[in-house]
C-alpha cells in the first residue's frame, strides 16, 4: 500500500519514473505514446507515436545519410572521369559540401526537436497514469484544446513565433557557425569544388595571422568602436539639447519645429541616406554649391578621402539619429516633475544647473539600457555606411573589398555578397556576437531594471 | 533716474551689452568687406554696383544695421516694448542679410567685377566679419532684453540644415533637365514628367510594380508581424510557466548575432523549398523573426495592473479571453505603434530583399529598386526619376507618421523603461 502511493507522487526525475511507473510508462520510453494511449489519451497518444513513425522513416531514407556525412563533408569532387562501360570521359555530379553541411544541420535539429518531444511524451504519459491511478479524471483530448485557450495558452501563442525562430534563425544560425569552422571561401566553391572542416584556422587568421586578413581585421574593429561610442553619444546628446530646445519655455509652435525634424525620421532611411550621398559626391549638389560660393576652388574629398569620409558618416549619423533621440527624450522629459524645476528656479538656479542636477541625472537613470542598445546598434548599424560610403574609399592596405570606414557588419555583408568568403563572414559574425555579449552583459549588470521586472504590475 | 524705469515684458540687465553691440556693428560698414589684389571693397561698393541677389541683400543687411542701432539708440533713451521688438527685428533681418551674404557675394562680386579677380570666402575683410559677428551678438541681447527666447535662433539653423536635403530631392524630383551632375541648385524648368515616366516605362522601369510589391509586403508583414508580437508579449508578461526565462534568454543571445549573417542559409533553405525570388519568402522570413522585437510591447503589457486579470480570472475568464477582451483593447497605443514601425520597417528593408532578388527585377522592392536606380553607371540617366521615387515613397509614409507621430513617441518611450 504504502510503495502504491509512493509511485503516485509526481517526479521530474526519468529514471524514477521509469523505476515508478507500469509496464506501460517504461514502453512509452521506446515507444511514444503508449502510457498515453493505456490512460485513455488515446489520441494524444497516437499523435505522439504518428511523429516517431515520421521521425523514423525520415532518418531512415535520408536523415541518418546526411548525419553521416557532416565528418567529411563530402569526398567526391565534380570532375571528369572515364566510364569504363561507354569508354568516355564523363562529368561527375560530385559532393556538394554546402548542401551537405545544410541536410546535416537539419537533420540535427530535428533529432534535437524529437528528443525534447521524447520528454513531452514521457511526462505526458506519467501524468496521464498519476491521474488514472488517483482514479481522477484525464483529460481528453477535446480538454487539452481548450486548455491551450487558458492555462497553456504559452503553448498556443508561442508555437508560430518558435517554429519560425527555429526554421529561419536558429537553424541558419548554426549553420553560419559552423562554418566559421570550414575552408568555404572564395576558392572552395561547391558544386564545383569540396570544401571541409579546418578548425580554428580562420580565428587565428583573422586575429593573429599578421597577414593582410588580421592587419584588416583590428583596425576595422577599431573604427567599429570608435564609430559606435562617437555616433552613439552625439546623438543622444545632441538629440537631448534639440528636445530640451524646443520644450523649453517660450519657444513657440512646439510642434511645428518637432515636425521639421521628424520628417527626416518618417522617410525611409535609405531614401534619405541614398540622397545625402549622391549630395556628398564630387559631382555632387554640396561640392558644387561650396564653389559657386567661393568656400573652395575645388571638389571637397567628403566621401572619398579617409578622414573626411568618417567625419562625414558621423555628422550625417547626427543627421539621422538626433530626431529619433529628440522624441524618445520628449517623451521623458514630460514624466520630470514640474515641480523640481520650479523648486530650482526659486533657488536661483540657472537652466544650465538645472539641466545638470535635475534632467540630466533623471535621463541617464532612465536611458542607460537604452544607450547601451543604441550602442550595440551603432556597432551593427549597416545602412549608414553601406549607403552612404559603402566602405568607401577602399584601400589596397586592407583585404580585398574593405575600405577605409566599414565596420565589421558591412565587411561582413561584403564577404558574403561580393567576394564569397563565406567562412570569415561567419567568423566576424561570432566576434561580432561576442562584442555584443560582452556589452549586453555589462548592461545588465549595470541597470536594475531585469531584476525588478515584477515591479510595475 | 529715467534709465532705470522698469517696463514690463522687458529685461533690462541685457539692455546695455544689447545698445553697444549694435552700435558697433557699424564699424563693419566703414571697414573693408573685401579684398583682393591691394584691391578693396565695402559693403556700399556691393549695394551699388553688385549684380543679381548680391545687391539688394547688402543693401538691406547695411540699412537693417544702421537702423538697428538707432532703435538701440531710441531705446536705450526711452524704453518701450514695441520699441525693443521693432529693434529685434531689425537687428534680426541685418543677421539674416549677412549670414546669406556669406553665399551670395561670389555671384555678387564677380557679376558686377568689383574684386578684379574670382572672389573666394577667404577674400572677406574685417567689415564683413564684424558686421557678421556683432551681429549675432546684437541680435542675442536684443532678443534676450525683450525677453524672446534664444533658442529660436539655434532652432532656424538646424531647421535650415534638417530640411536641406528634403528641399533637393523635392526640387530635383520636378527638375526638366535630366542628369545627376547639374552646376545650380535652382532647376532651369520644372516639370512632372519624371513622376509619369515612372510609372509608365514598365519594361525597363518598373517602379509601379515595385510599388505595388512594397505595400503587399508592408501590408500583409504589419498585420502578421504585429499579431505575432502581440501574442509573445502577452504571454511572456502576463502569464508565468516553466522555461520562460530560458526563452527569453534564447532570444536575447540570438539577438546578439548579426541579423543577416544567416541569410545565405536562410537563403538556400528557401531555395530548397521553391520560395527563392518570390514575395511570399519575403513575408514568411518577417514574420518568422517578428518574435524578436517583443521588448516594447512587453513593457507596456508590464505596467497594467495585475488585479485586473485577477479580478477577470475570478469571474472565470480564461487568458485567453484576458487577452482578447481586456489587455489587447487597452493596448491601443502600443499596437499602432507595432503596426507603423513594421509598416515603415517593410519600406526600408534592404539587405534580405536584395540578396533574396537577386536579378529579378519584376519583384523587386522599392529599396532595392532606387538602390538600383543609383548605382553609377545608371544615376546619370536615372537620378531625376529616382528623386520622383524617393518622394513617392515618402509622401504617404510622411503623412502616416506625422499622423500617427503621438504613438510612436509613446512607444519610443516606453521602450526605455523596460
């Protein structure tokens, strides 16, 4: 009696459940299902085994093949060989280590996503035996449905969104990882070509080679910081004096001097962004403006000489980013107490002591997650450079297609688009994550806001 | 006794530096304005004898500061409040006459030959940049004694500086003249042709396809990627179950890579199921990555009161009903919000759709169709259509936003607190 009601306890330990449960839970380890079915979940129980079946044959006809064939990513190059039977020289298909690499990369994650629904089945078919054994009811299947309309409505809302993560980021992902970890650069191109696992040769290339990749590397990831804290910090400064501007007292027609601003906000940034550089050129409106004004006897290097070109995409960054900093700094701006300001003005306090002890104070409170995402979006910010410069001017110190302003996002874009060396592209793309972990997480540490999560509600 | 007089509306204590700078504006008119080649000019040489915008705008900045010292002079003897305005104005239209003038007297000069030589901005004497700087000065104090606010000057530069490239691509978009590389910023005709020549060259251009592809995906990304986001959000603030906090970091080390360092998989995963070069693959790849912008909305979801769903559970509401029939009707702000930042998201888009393309001209989307139009061996031929373009595409949007400006300044906002 008393072993009885001991294996009625629920337990998230396997192997007590194993130990626990009849003859029908350890069947349900091998086959799906089976406790389900034996406690009346007879559909839920025949879903569960429907997707094993599946799940079998597939790794059966293809999945177990492309498994297989991850280690080598393929052995058998496209080329010509003699057919013995005909006595000519026929083309091979050949092995195509990209499509390789993919077929393996998926048949992974679907094995990941049946050992997590092994899991779901086992617990499943343990509760489903609780209940029966208690003599409760078990719910139906017609329950569970309704069920996802309240307690697990997580597993309604959630399904789409995770698939989708799953299919379109998360497999990718790891696919572009592990081929930071292969030769698939410009020379290894399939069909035509095999390419294979090397470790982490381009890691050390691209950090520690001294060769013309690492003597690329540093100084684009020394602009990419210098860009991303310079860009990051005007705008938000400069964007904070634009909104205390125009909120201040006695500025008239707020709204129409905001609305000026925020039509550069509305327009698709590339639009703006395409504009602003066809303006910058040295054909271009401004260069041909400053002469007839007589600033300049000749075109002005904007976008074509190194210093000028990063001085240029921070100042049309300004351009861009302050509006955007302005509202968001408008909103908050209004949640100041009025009060405090009135206190500081009858203490005599000037507008700029009371910037410095009242709304700066307030803002980099409230702003700081704010800024450091901003700042990690200035890392990673594509559409100013690649529109604007796209890199430019190139230099033929740097590896083949980097110029002189890209950051290691639109390097990144350029490996993969223009010159296909899809391995450092998934390279820089891990360091780039790791710049932005290693951010994140000073964020975190910084702000209070993940631990009081609970707090508003 | 009298100069102490105490009149409403005006501040006093920067009456004096106001009078003095004024006045000594004027020595910018006596001393040289240029000089070039032991040649030399004042500001009267321009008045008289200078060609085009040049002339009256000397003019008026010369006449505009010696009446703004007289009024200073007027006011410093016997203080009125019309009489300090009329005097800001003055002193207003001398700083406006002298900051063009920094831009108009190349023409000016060189029109009317007074320097002998092609004029260049390092030729400007001592005159002009007193007159210049004084100015400022004048007008500063000026306006501070009358108790205006400064920052109005500050808001017209930034104002001029914001809107200049708008006011080009505008102005090129009805340029008669074709071509990128035109020497004048004034077109010599205008014209709609290039709006007509957008929409009517279908074979080589087609930008109304475009158009069309653009708001298909905007339209149909909005509705699905918002219902997406609300969905996650709501569950992930108002419900609590196991492995949520895992999820929520998923996400975040997700977010942590680059967005489109996968597309070249994503890619050929499309490819492998048929969707490459289409719209639909467009859509579907939105959509599948919606869930990552929940943050927002989950902020706001976090400041209603939990007693509300509660109060609703008790009366034996299902959460699914808690969120169908109380959070999403209160959530009217945040859900605009979603709809035009996935809206505006759809216009701007460019790297995925590019490369998604490829050379697929027919379904291409307006980004990576004016992208096109710019490229240099087109934008000689193309760049007045693609101003037409630009200003196509940004109408609506434009008029959407500003429309729709409060809620997106709330969701802004609201974006920093959670």
């Amino acid at each position: 009696m008393g072993e009885k009601t001991k294996s009625l306890e629920k337990s998230n330990n396997l192997l007590k459940i194993f130990t626990n449960g009849d003859i029908f839970t350890k069947l349900s380890f091998i086959i799906f299902g089976a406790a389900n079915i034996a406690h009346k979940q007879i559909v839920k129980g025949l879903v569960y085994l429907g997707l094993e079946v599946a799940y079998i044959a597939y790794m059966a006809t293809t999945g177990l093949s492309a498994m297989g064939m991850l280690g080598t990513l393929g052995t058998v190059e496209q080329g010509m060989a003699l057919n013995p039977a005909t006595g000519i020289f026929e083309t091979i298909e050949g092995d195509n280590s990209m499509l390789i690499l993919l077929f393996g990369v998926i048949a992974c994650v679907i094995t990941a996503a049946f050992v997590c629904l092994w899991l779901v089945t086992i617990y499943s078919g343990e509760t489903a035996r609780l209940l029966d054994g208690k003599g409760k009811r078990v719910p139906t299947i017609v329950d569970d449905v309704r069920e996802l309309f309240d307690g697990s409505i997580h597993k309604l809302l959630l399904a789409i969104p995770v698939i989708g993560l799953v299919v379109f980021t998360v497999m990718p992902l790891i696919y572009m990882v592990l081929m930071a970890f292969t030769n698939y650069d410009s020379s290894h191109q399939p069909p035509g070509n095999l390419f294979t696992w090397v470790g982490m040769d381009n890691f050390k290339m691209l950090v520690a080679s001294g060769g013309s990749l690492s003597s690329t590397f540093w100084p684009i990831l020394g602009w990419t910081m210098i860009w991303g804290f310079v860009a990051s910090f005007s705008c938000y400064f400069g964007g904070m004096f634009l909104a205390i501007l125009i909120n201040s007292k006695g500025i008239g027609l707020k709204k129409m001097w905001r609305t000026f601003f925020v039509i550069t906000m509305a327009i698709p940034s590339f639009i703006t962004l395409l504009v602003v550089a066809t303006m910058l050129g040295d054909r271009g409106i401004l260069n041909v403006l400053l002469q007839n004004w007589g600033f300049s006897t000749s075109a002005l290097p904007f976008l074509s000489d190194k210093t000028w070109a990063r001085c240029t995409v921070i100042i049309v960054n300004l351009w861009v980013g302050v509006p955007v900093t302005m509202l968001m700094v408008t909103g908050i701006l209004m949640n100041i107490p009025a009060e405090l300001y009135e206190a500081a003005r009858i203490d005599g306090a000037n507008p700029w002591v009371q910037f410095r002890k009242i709304t700066f104070p307030y803002m980099w409170f409230v702003t700081t997650p704010y800024l450091i995402s901003n700042l990690i979006g200035n890392f990673n910010n594509f559409g100013v450079i690649y529109f604007l410069t796209g890199g430019g001017p190139m230099t033929l110190d740097y590896y083949k297609g980097a110029g002189k302003t890209d950051l290691l996002v639109t390097w990144l874009y350029k490996l993969t688009k223009d010159s296909k060396d899809y391995n450092l592209a998934a390279t820089i793309g891990i360091l780039i994550f790791i710049i932005s972990a290693t951010f994140t997480l000073i964020s975190f540490n910084l702000s209070k806001a993940a631990t009081n999560e609970e707090g508003f509600q | 006794m009298k100069n102490n007089k105490v009149v409403i509306g005006l501040d006093v204590r920067y009456l004096l530096p106001a009078v003095i700078a004024s006045v000594a504006a004027l020595l910018g008119l006596a001393l040289p304005y240029a000089s070039a080649g032991g040649r030399s000019i004042t500001v009267w040489t321009l008045a008289g004898g200078a060609a085009g915008i040049g002339k009256p705008l000397a003019l008026i900045g010369a006449i505009a500061l010696i009446a703004s010292a007289a009024l200073a002079v007027v006011n410093f003897l016997n203080r009125s409040v019309a009489g300090v305005r009329a005097w800001v104005a003055a002193a207003a239209v001398a700083t406006v006459c002298y900051t063009v003038l920094i831009i108009g007297s190349k023409s000016a000069i060189d029109g009317g030959d007074l320097l002998g030589t092609p004029f260049l901005v390092k030729y400007f004497g001592l005159g002009y940049w007193l007159a210049l700087a004084i100015s400022y000065v004048a007008l500063i104090f000026a306006m501070k004694t009358a108790k205006i606010n400064v920052g109005y000057i500050v808001l017209v530069i930034l104002s001029i500086i914001w809107l200049f490239p708008i006011l080009w691509i505008l102005i090129t978009a009805f340029r008669a003249e074709s071509g990128f590389y035109v020497g004048y910023f004034i077109p010599r005709g205008f014209t709609v042709s290039n709006f007509s020549a957008l929409f009517s060259n279908e074979s080589v251009l087609p930008f109304g396809k475009w158009y069309v592809n653009t708001l298909i995906v905007a339209s149909a990304g909005c509705v699905i990627n918002t219902l997406i986001i609300l969905g996650v959000a709501f569950v992930l603030s108002r419900t609590r179950f196991t492995g949520r906090n895992l999820f929520i970091r998923i996400l975040m080390v997700i977010g942590m890579f680059p967005g489109f360092m996968s597309m070249l998989a994503v890619y050929n995963i499309l490819k492998g199921v048929g969707l490459n070069q289409s719209l639909v693959a467009l859509i579907i790849v939105g959509a599948a990555g919606a869930a990552m912008g929940y943050h927002i909305c989950k902020g706001f979801f976090d400041t209603m009161p939990k007693a509300m769903d509660e109060a609703a559970t008790i009366d034996g509401a299902t959460k699914w009903q808690l969120f169908t029939k109380i959070t999403a009707p209160l959530s009217k702000p945040i859900i605009i919000y979603t709809v035009l930042t996935n809206f505006l998201g759809a216009w701007s888009d460019y790297i995925f759709p590019s490369i998604l393309f490829g050379d697929k001209q027919a379904n291409y989307t307006v980004a990576v169709g004016l992208k096109w139009m710019t490229e240099s061996r087109r934008i000689d031929t193309y760049y007045t259509q693609f101003a037409a373009g630009a200003v196509t595409v940004a109408v609506p949007i434009v008029v959407l936003f500003i429309w729709l400006q409060r809620y997106y300044v709330e969701g802004l906002s609201g974006s920093v607190k959670g």
